[in-house]
C-alpha cells in the first residue's frame, strides 16, 4: 500500500491495475444545458461504472495491492454506501471477507448494492457514532482498514478519472469535481496536474455541508460536525491527507444549496434521461448558481454515480 501522496506514476499503476474490474466511462453532452448556460459542457458519466459510481476505482486499487497475509485478514470500510458496495464489490472478487460500516438510514440502493456482493453490514444508528464503530470493528477483527477518501492507494484509483478525461475531452477550461472527504479531487487534481493540463479545478459542495470550503478558505483545518445534506454521499467530513492536497492544488470551491441541488438533479434525469443521485447533480447546481464566472467555458462535470432508491425521489 502506498505510504506517500501519490504522483501520477501511482494512478498510472492503478489504471493497469484495476483495468479488470473499472470500465472506461462515456461522456455525455448536452445542448438543452449548453443553451441555457451559454457553455461548452461535458458530463463524465461514472454512474455507469461498476457498482454504480465512481468508488469502485479507488476500491479495487487498494483490495488489489493488498498482500497475501492482509488478504486473509479480511478489509473493513465506513462508507455512506457507494465506497461500502465498491469495497464488496473488490472484495468478492478476490474471495476476500468485507465489513461495511454504515448509518441505518443509508439509501436502500446502497444497502442493495453491499448485499449484491456480499459485503457483510455493520450498522449505528448516528453518523456521530460511525468512526467509533468503524474502528471497533477493525480492532476486534484485525482487518486492514480501507478508508473512503483518507487513504492513498483509494486517492490514486479516484485519479484514474483524470486520466481518462484527457483521452475524451480536448482543451477543456475546467474540471468540476463534488467535495465529500475529498478523495475524488485530490486524485484527479494530481492526474491532471501530472498531466500539464492548464484545466482549473473546481471543487463542489453543498452549502449545508461546507467545511472544506471553510477550511480552504481559512487555510488552515477547523473542527467540524457532520451535517444532513440530500447529497448524502458529500456529508462526509474532509479528509487528513485530502485537505492539504485540495488545498495545494484546487483553484475555487463554489456551492449549492439544497433546493438547488434537488431541482438540478430533477431537470437532468428529465433533460439527459438519465438516473445520477443529488450528490452528482451538485456540479451543474454549483455551476448554475455561479454561472458569471464561467461563461463561454468548455467545462468536465463529474458525474458520480447512480444508486438512487426509486420509491423516495426528493421530488
């Protein structure tokens, strides 16, 4: 497992890596939201990934350098249900035991999702009682911890998106990435700085849930609560090892508020005809709301995923 930040030599490991189990994903343009925003968009579309999202890519990367003795082991995760079903996912691949720690309240899809491959739940009723259970079930059971966005094996599988964009999108002025703890930014940002792209990056967050924002901002970490947003997979708090990197290498952070964010995901699943979770449509809500500093740009999206419980749409 990686014990340094990862360079682009680390995500171009991953990529080969992790080639068996994460797909090459499209991207979608759309002219109804060219019109309307006077820019040149393109919608990088991970919730056709495996498992739905994106987490998947960071997953398989860490469980697939584990070695023989940690694969005996067994892994464990916390996760608001896209890392969790990843993390089982990767895991049943290799025959290797996965516990999910996650809140009860998690959307059925996701629950689904970690059933689907076998991933064994660990549940808490309160995301303020999530780390204490997580690291219980770690120490009772001896497992190797694989932690959603604090950790650099799941930085450098996250980053494996920048290296795709390049190959599908030519000369874009910016990339838009949501902010939960911060892994899928941290590790395209490296990606694309590795790369020499002049694309600026452009973290998105809920307005309900915006401690990086703060701390990018103060420049410096401030204590935090975890706060309810519908973009449930972004509630998470910024990571250690992700704030110094978001810091260092993300150009503005812009947010969204909650009503925003549902009436974006509404008119994308009605315009683009596909199924994103409000976490993904945070990007275009961001995007929206400060449109003025973006006017004219060809502008990357990132999408996600997908696992949306059908029966309770926010609308």
């Amino acid at each position: 497992m990686l014990d340094h930040r990862p360079n682009l030599n680390d995500i171009l490991d991953a990529q080969e890596r992790i080639s068996s189990i994460a797909k090459v994903t499209p991207v979608l343009t759309s002219e109804f939201f060219n019109d309307m925003l006077g820019m040149d968009l393109y919608f990088k579309c991970e919730n056709f990934q495996t498992t739905g999202s994106f987490k998947i890519r960071g997953a398989s990367n860490a469980i697939f350098g584990l070695n023989e003795e940690e694969k005996s082991r067994g892994v464990a995760c916390q996760s608001s249900g896209n890392h969790g079903g990843a993390i089982a996912c990767a895991a049943n691949s290799k025959n290797i035991h996965a516990d999910i720690v996650m809140i009860r309240s998690v959307s059925k899809a996701k629950i689904e999702n970690v059933k689907r491959y076998n991933g064994n739940m660990v549940f808490c009723d309160k995301m303020s009682e999530r780390d204490a259970l997580y690291a219980k079930t770690i120490e009772d059971n001896n497992r190797v911890a694989i932690h959603p966005y604090d950790n650099y094996d799941v930085i450098a599988g996250q980053g494996t998106i920048g290296l795709e964009i390049l190959e599908q999108v030519s000369g874009f002025d910016g990339v838009l990435v949501p902010i939960g703890g911060g892994g899928l930014i941290s590790g395209i940002s490296i990606a694309l700085k590795g790369k020499s792209s002049r694309a600026k990056i452009i973290g998105c967050e809920p307005l309900n849930v915006d401690d990086t924002y703060q701390m990018y901002n103060a420049q410096k970490r401030i204590p935090m609560e975890h706060r309810p947003s519908i973009a449930d997979g972004l509630m998470a708090i910024v990571g250690q090892l992700t704030l110094p990197i978001i810091q260092e290498n993300v150009d503005d952070i812009i947010l969204a508020t909650e009503d925003e964010i549902i009436k974006t995901t509404k008119l994308m699943w009605e315009q683009m005809k596909i199924v994103i979770e409000p976490s993904c449509a945070l990007t275009l809500a961001a995007l929206i709301a400060n449109k003025e500093k973006f006017q004219g740009q060809k502008l990357v999206l990132i999408i996600t995923g997908g696992n949306v419980d059908l029966t309770s749409l926010p609308w």
